[in-house]
C-alpha cells in the first residue's frame, strides 16, 4: 500500500482557497469592497437578487403542480434543494467532504419526508435550516467553489421559508 503525499490547495489553483499562500507568492484578495480576505459583500449583489426572485418561485411552485398537496411539492423541492451540494462536494472531490454532504443530504430527506404528513411547519424549518447550512457553508467554504452559492442559495431559503410561513398563518396551513 502506497501513501500519498498530502494535497496542498495553493498547489493547484483551481482549489486554491482566498487563505492558501503558495511559498513564494504574495497572498491576492478576490472581490473589490473592504472586508475580510476573501469574502465579497458587493460580489454577492446578483446572487441574492436571484436568490430573492426563484425565492419567491419556490414558495409559489404548489401553483405549477396544482394536482398535488402543496406540502408534497415543497418536501420535493427541499430535497432537491439539499442535493445540489452533493452535486458540488463530488465536484470537489474531496472524500470527507462527500461523506459529510451525504450526511447532510439524508437529514434534509428525513425532514422531507416528514413535511409531507406532518405540521406545515416542518416544510419553513427544513428551508430555514437549509439557509443556516448555507450560511455555515459560506463562511466555512467546506466545500471548494462554491463562492456565489451559498449566498444565493440561503437567500431562495430564507425567503421561500418567510413566505410559506405567511401563508401557513393566512391559511391555517398548507392544502
């Protein structure tokens, strides 16, 4: 059996995180606005601008499958929302980290799962759930290159999860 020699992410550039120096280089800052190395606070204008638009299409999409119970649409679209990071952590390629996303994944399907029989209110805690572990992601970057995701992505929670809500408290629940 044959060891391998650890991986350093200033190796190679495509991996590189804002923190990995290379020896011998000067470190380099992505983005324009003051804050910490790495992090963009006006880069991330358009993704929350978009987060807030399929946002709101994610609370509306009960309306495009208007045969189904709304909380079944809104169980599929959160475990659809969840696997996306699968998508990105095999991208990675790092192994722990496709380990620790399959984790998370199947929690997400659980919370699914139950929002379709359970309180509507399962469906605003797995969307605002799934927007902490957005937020975790994007001040962690545990999974590489996903700089624009997670702000994007907490931003469609977040909203979609506001909305809902409101419409549970209208309603008195989900059809």
């Amino acid at each position: 059996m044959t060891s391998r020699a650890p991986v350093h992410h200033a190796d190679d550039p495509a991996r590189a995180r804002p923190h990995d120096v290379r020896p011998g280089s000067a470190p380099t800052r992505t983005g324009s606005a003051p804050g910490r190395a790495g992090h963009e606070p006006d880069g991330h204008r358009a993704a929350i601008g978009w987060g807030i638009v399929v946002g709101i299409a994610t609370a509306a999409a009960p309306l495009a499958f208007w045969w189904l119970p709304a909380a079944t649409v809104y169980a599929v679209g959160l475990a659809f929302i969840a696997a996306v990071y699968l998508g990105f952590a095999v991208a990675d390629g790092r192994r722990h980290v496709i380990a620790v996303e399959v984790g998370v994944l199947s929690a997400f399907v659980l919370v699914a799962a139950a929002a379709v029989t359970a309180t509507p209110w399962v469906v605003v805690a797995g969307l605002a759930g799934h927007g902490l572990k957005d937020l975790w992601q994007h001040r962690t970057r545990f999974v590489d290159n996903t700089r624009w995701w997670p702000p994007f992505c907490a931003t469609v929670d977040w909203v979609a999860a506001l909305l809902v809500a409101v419409a549970i408290i209208a309603d008195g629940g989900l059809r």
